[in-house]
C-alpha cells in the first residue's frame, strides 16, 4: 500500500461506517524536494493503488490526483459524497478515531482543520448520476520527516 492509501482509506472507510459513500476524491499533495525518481515514476501506480484502497475502505467510485508540492509536509484532501443526509456526529467521531489510531503510529499524522459537511444536489455527476446528499471534506497532513508514512 502507497503512503497515501495509508493515510487517506481510514478516512473514507470512517465515513463508510456511517454512510454510503457513492464516490471519493483524494487530492493528495506531495512535497517535491521528498519526491525522488523512484516517486516520480511510479506516481501512475501510487494513483492506482490509492484508488484501490479508496475503493476497498467504501466508495462505490473514487479518484486521485497527486500533486508535487513546494510545501515541507504531505497533505491530502479526502472529499466524499455520501448518499441522504449523513449523521454528521458520527462520521466526525469516526474520522478523529481513524486520525487518532494512525497518528499512533505516524509521528506528526493530524486532522488539519475541522471536518467540513456540505449538503449538495440534486446534482448530475458523470460517473454516479443524479446525486443528492453531503459532501464530506476532511484535511489530512504528515509531517515531513514523516511524508513517507504510513506504508
């Protein structure tokens, strides 16, 4: 599993615990002076396998974007749309347990901001169709001499 599957599927499978994720994006912005030729290479696999496990954590359709970043610290932007009116206590409660156990094992893992929820639609979306139900966004960063984890 790529350092983004490992710090971005907890927290869609923790919006999947209690919601029905119809899709999931993770924009996943990499700081470039981290980023080798090894990185840069393989960035179509890194996409592929996080999109597998975005899959696999509970979204039914999912997609990530990577990004090489002047920043020093690995941040990903989860966006989930989930289907109706989602318990927003809930999945704010799941998403800081997920921040909380990965962060015990990734030094400087930590929720950025407070977890947004936006009511969205009916809207029409490509790869779902007419959609009606909240948006879900949650701010994710790893530290830089961490950027690498979790694996």
């Amino acid at each position: 599993m790529t350092a983004t599957a490992g710090a971005t599927a907890p927290i869609v499978a923790a919006v999947a615990r209690s919601g029905s994720v119809a899709y999931a994006e993770v924009v996943s912005s990499v700081p470039a002076h981290t980023a080798g030729p090894d990185v840069r290479a393989g960035v179509d696999d890194l996409i592929e396998t996080t999109c597998a496990a975005v899959r696999t954590a509970g979204a039914r359709h999912a997609k990530v974007i990577s990004l090489l970043s002047p920043a020093t610290s690995t941040r990903n932007t989860v966006y989930c749309l989930v289907d109706g009116a989602a318990d927003h206590g809930a999945i704010e409660r799941d998403i800081h347990a997920a921040v909380e156990r990965i962060s015990a094992e990734v030094t400087g893992f930590r929720l950025k901001q407070a977890v947004q929820f936006e009511s969205i639609g009916p809207i029409h979306i490509p790869e779902i169709g007419t959609f009606a139900g909240t948006k879900v966004t949650a701010l994710v960063e790893i530290t830089a001499q961490n950027a690498g984890a979790p694996t």
